[in-house]
C-alpha cells in the first residue's frame, strides 16, 4: 500500500507532477499518442477498493486494501451493437497525482476467445467488440489491471465476472422427432402411454427455457378425437377415453408439440414431433370354423396322412398366442386313431391318421372337433360357446396282404423223419373278407430243401430226412419262410415262418478223438488218454464203451486199453519197445443210446524216437510242416530231374553253336545275297553237265588266289551282253548268316528250270 504524503510536501509533488504532465503532453505531440478519450457520460465505475486507517504509531495516514466483492456485469446476448459497446469503467484513486495505465487478462480478453473485450489503457473503459452467445459461453472472470508508466503495479488486480444475459433464441428441440409407444387394445382411461422429452438451449431458468406440450392432432379420430392426453409440463401421454380395439384402429399417430416461455403462443418458440401408438393385441376374439362340417377319406392300413384340413377364423393378429389354434378332438374316437395338429403358417387343424384303421372294422369315423386358442380370452371378453365342427371321414378298402397265424408257428419232431411225412399245415388268412379271394402258398426260403408245401391246402411234408446235426439247424431250431398271395389285382402277399424243433435220436456213431497221437519207442506206462465224440446229444451220446478190435491179430498182443470214466480210456502198450513207425489202431466205441450204435475208430499212432524229455526228434521239423516221406522223396526227384534237364540244356546249346558256325558264311548283313539275283556269267549248259560245287560259293576274299578265274576268259558259247562288272572286295562279316536255306531254296529253282 502507498502512503500519503504529509501535507508540506505536497506543494512540492504537485509542482513535480505538473512538470512530469508538461513533459508527457510534449511528448504526445512529438510522437502522435493519441490524448485520452472524452470519458462517456453515464457510465458504471469500478474502483480499486482501498481504505484509509490511522496508525497512531508513526502519526500518519495508510491505505489498505479492502476484502469487497465486485458485484457482477450483466450483459444481454445477441446484442445488435454498435460495437465497441461500452460496459464500465475500472478507476482507481491514484489516477489523480498520476498518469496510470489500465488492462484486462482472462478468456475473452487475452486468453481464449481473444478479442471480445477491450480496456482503454487511459480511461479504463471496459468494452464488448462483438455479440455473445449464451448458449457458448453463459459468464467470463476477467482481471483487472493498474499499473504507473513504468509499468509497477499500483493496485491489486480485481476480479469482474461478466453474466451473458440469456434472450429466447432457440427453440425447442425433440430427443426424438418419431416416438413408439404401445397400448393394450381395451385398455381402461388413464392407462400410461410413453413420455415424450423435448430440450430448449435456453436458460431453463427463465421463461426462455420453461417448456410446455400439446398434443395438435390425431389420426384416425376413431372412435373419438380425444383418445390421448399429455401432461404440459412432463410430456407423458395417457388414455383419456374408452374403445381402444386393434381390430378397428390398429395403430395412432399424435402430432406433439412443444414450446418455450411456459407454452406462450404469441411469444413462445415451437416445435413438433411425432408419437405413433400401436394398439396391441388381447385375445379378445375367440377362433371360428369356417364350415360346420368338413369332409376326408383315406384307405386303410395307412398312418401319418392327412386326411382332411380344418380352416378357422380368428380376428386377432395373426402369429400370437391370440390367434394361434388349438384343435381338440372331443368325440367320435374312441381308440385314438386321429390327432389334429395345427399348421403354423396357416393356423389350419390337419387331421391325420395316427394308427391303422380297418375298413373291415369300421367303413366311416365322424369326430367332433373344437376349436380354442392357446391363451384363455382376456379377462372382461364374453364369449360364445366354443367353436365345434364335425369331420366326416370314409375308409377306402384296399387289398390287405394274407395273415399267417400263428406268425411263427412252432412245432416239435424227432428228427429222422423220412421224405413224404406230412408235418402240419400252414395256412393265412385274408383280411378282405368282402372280397372273396382265393390263396396259393409258396415256398420263399428253406436252405436245407427239406420241405414241400400244398399250393392250395398249406400243407406242409418233407422231402428229405430232418437231420438234427445239419449246418442249417441251430439250437436244435429249424426255419422256413412260406409265402401266401391273394388274387386280387394286383395280388398281395404274405409271409409266415414254420419253425421246427428236432428232438434229437440216436442216428450218429461215436468215433475217437483224437485221431492222431505220438509215443516214443520206449513208452511211458500209464500210455495216452482217448475219449469219442457224438453228434447226438445224451442221452444218445456217452458215457462211452471202447474195446479194441480183434483184426489184425498183433493190435491186442501190442496193445491194451483201459476204461478211466464214461467219456475217456487210455491205451498203452503191453510190450516194452515198438519200432519207429506209424500204426493205425482199430477201436470199437459204443454209445449209450436206447438202441446203441457202435464205430470202428482208427487212432493213428506215430512211434518215434525220443529225447530225454520225452519229445519226438526223428523228422521232426518235417512232421511238424506237414510233410510225409513220400512228399520229401518226390521233392528230392523233382530236384534232381530238373538239374539234369538244365545241364541237358546247356549241352545242346553248345552244340547248337559249333553247328552253327561250321555252317554260316561271315557276310556283312549289308551284303547279305539272300533274297537277291545273282548273275554267274554262264548262259547256257553248265547244268546239264556238272552240279552246283557248293565249295565255290565262298566270300570272294576267302577264295584262293590261284582259284580266281582270270578276266577275259569265257566260255566260248557265252555272249557277254552287258561290261565286264567289277564287284567290290567284301570284308567279313561281323555277324555271320545262316545261308543254307537260301542255297537249298536256290537248288529247287534250278532244277524246275532243266525240267523245262
């Protein structure tokens, strides 16, 4: 804080400051500083708050700062000028003795958005440049500054607070500009809708932001105009009347509006939007049929068809639990037959056969059917009585296939039985008794071809014996299928199964098991063990008797068998050694049937050699490959056989070879005279008085020297007719040719031409 000057000096200060005034106004002329603005008339001025105090300590006066709180600006938006528009003026109290210079920071003077005010650094008039915009900015804190020429400051800055007065410049403004809402058709007075919400960028705490709603209009005005209300202040809309029906009226469309200065028409903003209102859909119409009755027909023995459509009406919306069909069968089916289950396209009721219905049973069903949706009727809803209708169906008879029964049939027989035995009679049955159709049987399938069955009668007999031990018969069972056929057009058939159980006989000998065994030269004592095996089953089968058999003599001198249970004996040897061999023993097995059956059983024996464990080692590799001594010794020939036939070969192909080249000629296969004409310079006998002289056919160059004839010696009765040839010396071969073929060949020619 500064402080005031005793009162003696002041002359002096105010002399100094004259002269320091004297000197700025010189100054301002020399460079064109502009003077300070003649201050405006009327103007608001802010002071630097101060204060004065007395300290009795010094005895003299102190200005101190104030704690005041500057009171804000207001000032209106959309201003229409003219620009600068002055607002206030800053002073403070030591502008009087000094020349003080005046600033303002903060947005909207220096800071972001620069330019919207001013101060005039002299007068400290506080200025707008351009309109504001409350809806941007709704207040700017500005600093005020004073500072002395040489820039110190001589105030403490103070705060101004600008208000943008807001003015009703915007309208209203929709969330949304369509609204959905829905309503249950039926629906009482005063049933909520939906709320509709509108925004005003005004300040919503003045008139300018107050908003109010009405509905304008509404479409259909079925069945009155005022279906609707809203609440001004809120925007919820409810019901106000009665009647509300999908059927008639499916859907509403309000025109809202909404407007500003607390709905003022003359000086309030509007605005509008659309509310589209769906009526939604109670089940307040029960389905209808269409008809009274409906008719269908479908041939018997067939399920999962549809034997007839059942069509209903419902006014509700189409594809909702509303109008969604239930179908219910109430009477005419005692069995439960039919079922109508419901197209969910169409809501039709689709009759259909669920099990086989016989036209032989009943020719027509009449069902009564009802009709009801899937939901109860709304609460309120008075009804009629449900919707019936009846369903006339008619059974078309079909040819039905012959019935066997029983299917199977079952019987019992000892097996053994001879062919041309009658066993039972197999016959079917024709549903279509309306029909009077005739049968004809037939045999599908019997794999052991055992049985023959009567065309006309079904009478079944055999053809061969029953055999209870054949392939084709398990666990004793035997089956075979019969085929019966009507003689409708076209003909249907039916199959029945004979199954037959054989009791088993005493038709099958015992015969040893096993039927081959080893033992060393030097057996054991107690020898080997032996049982029988029995196709029949006991008591036909064991316990079992063996003996061994009287021929040939030596089989009870060398052997013995004993008895050890019902099913096994053991055999041994009475003497202490046995040559290497095998031995065939004959041994008789009896069974234990009613009239026993005895077999003579050979057990083929092998005596061989063996070590001390007791294991046969003559051949043993052989044996166990399953090769006898007479296989072995056929190999060994078949080996011997072949190595002479390929030494035989190679033989005959060198000597092939020598004869060969005692009788080819070395030729160049180039040179090779076969198939050509050879001129011998002879014309005339020759071949009348000497024969070929298979010596002078030679290549020339394995000819003598001495052996050439001389040029220009001839025979006297020779006439030459062309030059003497001169045939070019030909080098031996490399791959000499059979010729002898083509000389012979040669030969036979020149005989047929002296015959001539």
């Amino acid at each position: 804080m500064m402080t005031r000057l005793a009162r003696p000096n002041l002359t002096h200060l105010i002399f100094f400051l004259s002269s320091c005034l004297s000197c700025f106004l010189s100054l301002c002329e020399v460079q064109d500083i502009p003077a300070p603005p003649a201050l405006s008339q009327g103007l608001q001025e802010i002071w630097f708050p101060s204060r004065q105090t007395d300290s009795s300590s010094v005895g003299q006066l102190k200005r101190m700062k104030r704690d005041w709180v500057i009171p804000p600006i207001n000032v209106p938006e959309n201003s229409r000028g003219e620009f600068p528009q002055d607002l206030v003026r800053i002073r403070s109290d030591n502008d009087k003795n000094r020349s003080l210079r005046y600033s303002v920071t903060g947005p909207g003077a220096d800071q972001p958005p620069t330019g919207i005010f001013i101060i005039h650094p002299i007068s400290g008039e506080l200025s707008v440049m351009k309109p504001l915009d409350r809806e941007h900015i709704s207040n700017f804190h500005l600093r005020a500054h004073a500072v002395d020429l040489n820039g110190n400051q001589v105030e403490s800055p103070i705060d101004i607070v600008i208000n943008v007065i807001d003015m009703n410049d915007n309208r209203p403004e929709f969330i949304h500009q369509i609204w959905n809402g829905t309503i249950p058709e039926g629906s009482k007075p005063g049933t909520f809708v939906m709320t509709v919400t509108s925004v005003d960028k005004d300040d919503p705490k003045t008139a300018n932001g107050m908003l109010r709603y009405k509905i304008v209009s509404q479409n259909p005005e079925s069945p009155t105009s005022n279906m609707f209300t809203i609440n001004n202040k809120t925007g919820g809309i409810i019901t106000v009347a009665a009647g509300l029906d999908r059927e008639k009226v499916p859907q509403y469309t309000l025109i809202i509006q909404a407007t500003d200065m607390e709905g003022n028409p003359m000086y309030g903003l509007s605005n509008t939007a659309t509310a589209v209102i769906k009526v939604t859909d109670i089940n307040d119409n029960p389905p209808e049929f269409t008809a009274e009755t409906f008719f269908g027909e479908v041939p018997e023995n067939r399920v999962n068809v549809i034997v007839a459509n059942l069509t209903v009406t419902d006014k509700d919306q189409p594809n909702t639990p509303a109008w969604n069909t239930v179908y219910k069968i109430t009477g005419g089916d005692p069995t439960g037959r039919f079922s109508v289950p419901t197209d969910p396209t169409t809501n039709e009721g689709l009759v259909t056969v669920v099990k086989p219905i016989d036209y032989e049973i009943s020719r027509t069903y009449v069902l009564t059917v009802v009709a009801v949706n899937e939901v109860s009727l709304a609460r309120g809803i008075h009804s009629p009585r449900q919707s019936t209708a009846t369903v006339s169906i008619r059974v078309i008879d079909v040819n039905e296939s012959p019935n066997f029964e029983p299917n199977p049939k079952l019987i019992k027989l000892e097996e053994g039985m001879q062919p041309e035995s009658a066993l039972t009679t197999f016959t079917a049955q024709d549903p279509d008794r309306f029909m009077q159709q005739t049968i004809r049987y037939t045999r599908l399938s019997d794999p052991a071809n055992w049985l023959r069955i009567d065309p006309n009668t079904g009478h079944i007999t055999t053809i061969a014996v029953l055999d209870r031990e054949s392939p084709y018969v398990k666990d004793n069972m035997y089956s075979a299928t019969f085929l019966a056929s009507d003689s409708g057009i076209p003909p249907a058939s039916g199959t029945g199964t004979l199954q037959i159980f054989l009791l088993d006989i005493n038709d099958n000998a015992p015969h040893v098991y096993p039927q081959e065994t080893e033992m060393c030269e030097k057996p054991e004592p107690n020898g080997f063990n032996i049982t029988a095996l029995d196709g029949d089953l006991s008591p036909n089968a064991g316990p079992f008797a063996f003996e061994l058999a009287n021929r040939p003599s030596d089989i009870q001198r060398n052997w013995t068998i004993t008895r050890l249970s019902g099913d096994f004996a053991q055999l041994s040897l009475k003497i202490g050694f046995l040559e290497s061999g095998i031995y065939e023993i004959p041994i008789i097995i009896t069974d234990s049937g009613n009239l026993p059956m005895s077999n003579t059983s050979y057990l083929r024996v092998k005596v061989c050699q063996c070590d001390h464990n007791g294991d046969c080692t003559d051949q043993q590799h052989i044996v166990a490959a399953g090769l006898g001594t007479g296989a072995i010794i056929a190999i060994l020939l078949c080996i011997i056989i072949l190595l002479i036939l390929v030494l035989l070969f190679v033989v005959w192909m060198k000597h092939r070879d020598k004869e060969r080249q005692a009788k080819q000629l070395l030729i160049d296969p180039e040179d090779d005279v076969r198939d050509n004409i050879l001129k011998y310079d002879e014309e005339g006998g020759g071949e009348e008085d000497q024969d070929y002289d298979l010596s002078q056919l030679q290549q020339p160059d394995t000819i003598e020297p001495d052996a050439i004839k001389p040029v220009g010696i001839r025979r006297m009765d020779e006439r030459p007719l062309h030059p003497e040839p001169q045939y070019p010396i030909r080098s031996a071969a490399p791959h000499p040719g059979d010729i002898g073929d083509f000389i012979n060949e040669v030969k036979k020619q020149s005989s047929r031409v002296m015959q001539r």
